[in-house]
C-alpha cells in the first residue's frame, strides 16, 4: 500500500520534482531612455535638440534630470525653453532645485545604463 501511494504521488502534477533553475534568457532589453539621451547628445540640430529633450522630460528618469540641468546652459534658446518646459516651473525654482539636487541625480544617473 505505502510503495502505491507514492508511486501516485509522483505521478501527480506540479513541481512534485525539482529540475534545473531556467537559464538567462540571454535577450538584451531595450532602454528607451538611454538610446533617446544617446540620440539628443548627437543631435546637432538645436530644434531638433530641443524636440528630443522635451520627449525624454516626462520620463522622470535620473539621467533626464541631468540632461535637462546641463540643457539650462545650453546656448540655444530653443533648448534652454525645453529644458524649463519639461522642468515644468519658473526659471529661478529650476535653478534653486538643481544647485540644490544636481550632486544626487548624477549619482543616481551613474547607476543606471548609458
């Protein structure tokens, strides 16, 4: 009787044994932000520039972050108004923000992918 019961407890379904872990997939994962921030820093276009840096805004990624504060020295007005447009508020609050937070968003940007 003992040797039937398992017998059928291991013809049961389920995870009744234990097989190998599944291995890595070995697909690479594709990182809009970092192929959107590769294309901005190529673009020699300042329109066009700015239209990249303005899709990247909403993201609220690190990396974005840092672009849009080093984007508020940019020369070209076209990109310094994207830079205040995706920061979303006044000049001087932008400013005081990112003097206050630039040292931990390139810390957290630096832990990411480029």
């Amino acid at each position: 009787m003992r040797r039937l019961l398992i017998a059928l407890l291991l013809l049961l379904p389920g995870q009744a044994l234990a097989g190998p872990p599944e291995g890595v997939s070995g697909r690479m994962a594709f990182d809009a932000v970092a192929d959107g921030l590769r294309k901005y820093a190529k673009e020699t276009d300042p329109e066009m520039r700015a239209g990249r840096l303005a899709a990247l805004a909403p993201s609220q990624d690190p990396r974005v972050a840092v672009a849009l504060g080093e984007a508020m020295q940019d020369p070209s007005p076209a990109v310094l108004a994207a830079a205040h447009y995706g920061a979303g508020t006044s000049t001087a609050e932008v400013c005081a923000w990112w003097k206050q937070n630039e040292a931990d968003l390139r810390r957290r940007a630096k832990l990411l992918p480029r």
